[in-house]
C-alpha cells in the first residue's frame, strides 16, 4: 500500500485535551474528535507540536491571557520550538511530502491564530497566540508558506469548514 505524502501539524492539546489548563475543557474530554476524524478522511499524517505552556508554566496551570505568556522567556520558549517545527517541515518536504496544513487553538495565549480572549465586555478580540507569532516568524524568515488555521473548539463546525477548504485544494 502507498503511504500518505501528506503532513499536517497540530497543536498538542488537540489530541490531549488534558494537558489544557484548569477548568477550561467542557465539550471533548480527550481529542477533539471532529478534527481529527476530518483529517483521517484525509489520510493526512498527523505531527503533534509540542506544548510552549507546559514547557514554561508546567502541568497545572489556571487559565489566563496572553499578556502572562508574553515575557522573554516565553518567546525564547516558542521561538525554539518553532525552529525545530521549520526544521522538520524542511525535511517533509525535502523527501517529496506535502505539509498541507498547520493548525492551532483559537483563544489560546499560545496558539491562537485569529482570536484571543479578552477581558469583559470584550471576549473575542484579534490576534495571535506566542507560539504562532514566533512560528509565523520563523516560517517567513525560511520563506515558508502553510496555511494556519485556528480551531474555535465552541464553533467547531466553521473550522472544519475552513479545514477542509484547504485540503480540498491541495496538491494531489
């Protein structure tokens, strides 16, 4: 049998909903299914990045916004991890593989790609996790281009959407 040429990165919370901080996990317990089942109707290989929060805030942590993630320490944090993440893409596609796709968690202080959580009244508001922002950084300074995608695990059914938006138009 042929073996997928076919790479997408995901966000290590997404297969290990348990390593998110306190209290903040309430629709799926473990993985976040929906993804996942997309991507396998795919046959897309899953790469899961590792977790820039407990790396610099440990196992158990409360919830918080990214103004706590975003010192010198944690940027150093990201920005290593992002290099390794390039450096493993460059390999994929050295070999004749795609990466089709990067996903990350919207409302992350890390990983969010469009949307943050903000103090009330505003909730929702623009902008990118630390982690992103470094790998977005590292992947431009190597002139790299993969789409980002942000799940939004409370309207997941518009990330899917957009998910497969981009995996429909992918080289075959």
């Amino acid at each position: 049998m042929n073996r997928s040429h076919h790479y997408v990165f995901v966000p290590f919370c997404l297969l290990a909903q348990g390593v998110r901080a306190q209290n903040i996990v309430r629709k799926y317990q473990s993985t976040v299914r929906p993804v996942l089942n997309t991507l396998f109707n795919y046959n897309i290989n899953i790469i899961q990045m590792p977790c820039p929060e407990l790396l610099f805030d440990g196992f158990v942590r409360k919830p918080c916004q990214k103004p706590k993630y975003d010192t010198q320490e944690n940027r150093k944090i990201c920005s290593a991890i992002s290099v390794d993440i390039v450096k493993f893409i460059q390999q994929i596609r050295y070999h004749n593989n795609d990466v089709d796709l990067i996903l990350g968690i919207d409302f992350s202080p890390s990983c969010a790609v469009k949307y943050l959580t903000g103090r009330p009244p505003k909730r929702k508001i623009r902008g990118s996790g630390i982690y992103i922002e470094e790998l977005k950084k590292i992947m431009a300074s190597k002139r790299i281009i993969i789409p980002i995608v942000g799940i939004e695990i409370y309207n997941i059914e518009k990330s899917l959407r957009e998910i497969e938006g981009v995996l429909k138009g992918r080289k075959k």
